[in-house]
C-alpha cells in the first residue's frame, strides 16, 4: 500500500514536471522598456574619514588627556579624507560637548592648525571652522588643547567632546549628508 503511494507520488511529480516544462504559460519573464530622450541619472556620494597621520587606521579618539594642570598642553594630529565622487567637498569642523564640567569645557583653550597655518584660536566650545577638500584629496589637522586657567575650581574636572566633520550637499535641505565624530576625553589634575 504504502509502495504504491510512493509511486503515484513519484508518477505525478515527473507529469507535473514536464508539463510546466513544456508549458509556456508558466514562465513570469516581464520585459519592458521606455526611452525618454533628454533624461539622464547620475549619482553621487560624500563621504569624510577621520585617520591617523601615522598609519591611516581610522580614528576613534583624537586626545586623552590626563591631568593636565595650568598653563599645561596636549597635542592631537588627524586626517581628513574624502570617500566621494564629488570633485571638491566643502566640510565643517566643530565641537559638540558629550559630557562633563561645564565650567572646565569652557575654561579649556583651542588652537588648530591646518596646513602648517593657525586655523583657528579660542575656547575649544566655539570651534567651528569651514574646509574644502579635493576629490582624492587629504587635510591634516593638528589640535592643541590648553588650560590657561589657574583657577581651583577645575582641579579634578572632566570634559568629553567630539569634535565633528561633517558635509552635505550645497544648497540642499536634508538628503546627502556625510559626517565623522572623533571623541576627546580631557581631565585635569591637582594643583
């Protein structure tokens, strides 16, 4: 009984078989096509890396700074890069504070330079510069981070900021939009 099912099974999936491969009422091709003269696509990407100088490995964190103190400095190096198919990419540098101190974030000092130039000088809160880097092009950035003040209140503070490069499309409302956080994490010590 049960060999004769089989078989019947078997028998019926071969027929079923090589009707739909016979058949021409099974096959789901849709082909179509329309010209509209005049018309065309393109496409575009923007894209920024942030690297190491040294070895182009992408960078997470640009300082950590441990005890710094009055009239103390660390230095930090970063590369920008571009990944687009735009020929130039104009891009924006600023600081947005994640966490800590309010009053050491804004006590700290911000020196950046760009291409061997001072860039920009200030407190490292305000920093917000304007960049444009060519297709296959590189920036090297170099940050110098410094407590002027000596006031006691700092001691023992933290302040945590990522400094963001980010771009977008020239004249354009949401849509294309490219953006990199690098973090830096600054304690200062005791004095």
């Amino acid at each position: 009984m049960v060999r004769a099912r089989i078989h019947i099974i078997l028998v019926l999936t071969i027929v079923m078989g090589i009707w739909f491969r016979m058949s021409e009422f099974t096959d789901a091709d849709i082909s179509d096509q329309v010209i509209v003269p005049g018309n065309r696509i393109s496409m575009m990407s923007i894209s920024l890396s942030s690297t190491k100088t040294v070895d182009g490995m992408r960078m997470i964190t640009l300082l950590q700074t441990e005890g710094l103190l009055p009239e103390g400095f660390d230095v930090g190096a970063i590369r920008v890069t571009q990944d687009s198919s735009s020929a130039s990419l104009p891009y924006r540098l600023t600081a947005h504070k994640k966490n800590g101190d309010d009053g050491l974030c804004n006590a700290l000092a911000l020196r950046v330079y760009r291409t061997n130039e001072i860039a920009y000088q200030g407190n490292l809160i305000d920093v917000s510069l304007s960049s444009s880097i060519e297709l296959n092009g590189r920036d090297d950035w170099i940050f110098v981070v410094s407590l002027p003040s000596h006031n006691t209140d700092l001691k023992n503070k933290l302040c945590s900021v990522d400094f963001v490069f980010s771009t977008k499309k020239d004249g354009q409302q949401g849509g294309l939009y490219g953006e990199s956080h690098v973090g830096s994490i600054i304690s200062t010590g005791t004095w």
